[in-house]
C-alpha cells in the first residue's frame, strides 16, 4: 500500500469482480451491437480502459476533457469543457462513463450536452456514487459502487494530479492532505 493511504476503500480484486458483472449488465441494455463510449479524462480513464475491455463489441472510444475540480477536495461548481473538437454523437448510442458522482453538476451537465447535440440514446456509469444529496438531480444507469461522502483517491481518482495510478480506492492520511 502506498505510504500515504490510510486505508484501502475497495480493493483491486473487489473492483475486477464488479466490472465482470457490471459489463454484463450494460451489454443486456445497450440493445445495439455497436454503441460509442465516450469517458471523461482524466478520471474515468482507468476504469473505462477495464470496463471497455469487457464489452466484446465493436466499440468508439472517445473522450471529452472536463474540469470541475482544480486539483484539490473540493469542486468549483462550475463544468468547464476543455476540448476543442466534440464527438460526433448525432444519432449515436452513447455509454457516458466518470469515475465518481459527488455533486451531480459534471453528469448533468456533460449529459445536456450530449442531447442537445442529438445522440439518440444515452446511458450513464460511474465507478463510485457518493451516497449524499446531489446539487442536481441526474439519473445514472449503472453504478460500480456506493460510498460514504469522503474523498476517495486511486484507480483513476487523484488529489492533486497524484494517486491515480493506485490499483484500489483508498482514502489519503490526514497528513498527506
Ligand atoms: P460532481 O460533483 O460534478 O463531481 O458530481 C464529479 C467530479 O468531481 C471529482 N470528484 C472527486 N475526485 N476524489 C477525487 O479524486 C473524490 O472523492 C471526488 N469526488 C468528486 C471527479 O473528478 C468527478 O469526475
């Protein structure tokens, strides 16, 4: 374990077991042979990378660049788009994948977005749900797992660009904070 985790969340194999199933779930739904993924850097980029390779499919990986948190344990609240080209989604099924759904304004707004520019079916997964009251309301599909509302690092989630690399959930000593 790395020497700044307090303590393991979920672990490694915890996280496999899950996605085998959770992938089986999104394949009974996503009726169409042939959907788009579209996972939000750089968080969902672990998770996605795994979970993608459960879905023997003829798959479009995109991904969009967005921003809510600037580094820290807290979200600025606003969702900014960092890229300069969008995915054409017109008509498409779309699997919108994030790591984690803390406030719900990143999903809300990311989703909006998809639909005004036409996808024809969406579907939204995320790695971890904090289990809290959401700023706004935004279904999601499928959810890997539920967790307290505590500041999670590793497997794709960072604090300060850091920890992503982690192959479990953890939450950093007081001291690394
Ligand atoms: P919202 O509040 O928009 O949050 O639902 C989604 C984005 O906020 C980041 N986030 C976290 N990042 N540990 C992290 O490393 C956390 O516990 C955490 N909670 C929220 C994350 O980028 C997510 O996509």
């Amino acid at each position: 374990m790395n020497e700044n985790i307090e303590r393991c969340l979920i672990a490694e194999n915890e996280i496999k077991r899950r996605i085998d199933v959770l992938a089986n779930e999104i394949l009974e739904e996503m009726k169409e042979k042939e959907f788009m993924v579209i996972f939000l850097l750089k968080g969902a980029l672990v998770f996605a990378a795994d979970l993608c390779r459960r879905l023997p499919v003829a798959l479009e990986i995109e991904s969009l660049n967005v921003s809510s948190y600037k580094g820290g344990m807290e979200s600025s609240g606003v969702i900014e788009f960092l890229d300069t080209r969008f995915p054409d989604v017109k008509g498409r099924s779309v699997l919108l994948i994030d790591d984690i759904l803390d406030t719900g304004r990143t999903l809300h707004t990311v989703s909006n977005k998809l639909n005004e520019m036409g996808v024809s079916q969406l579907r939204r997964c995320v790695l971890l749900s904090k289990d809290k009251k959401r700023d706004v309301d935004v279904g999601v599909e499928h959810v890997a797992f539920t967790i307290g509302d505590e500041f999670v690092v590793g497997y794709g989630l960072d604090y300060k660009g850091k920890y992503r690399n982690l192959p479990y959930v953890g939450i950093l000593k007081k001291d690394s904070i």
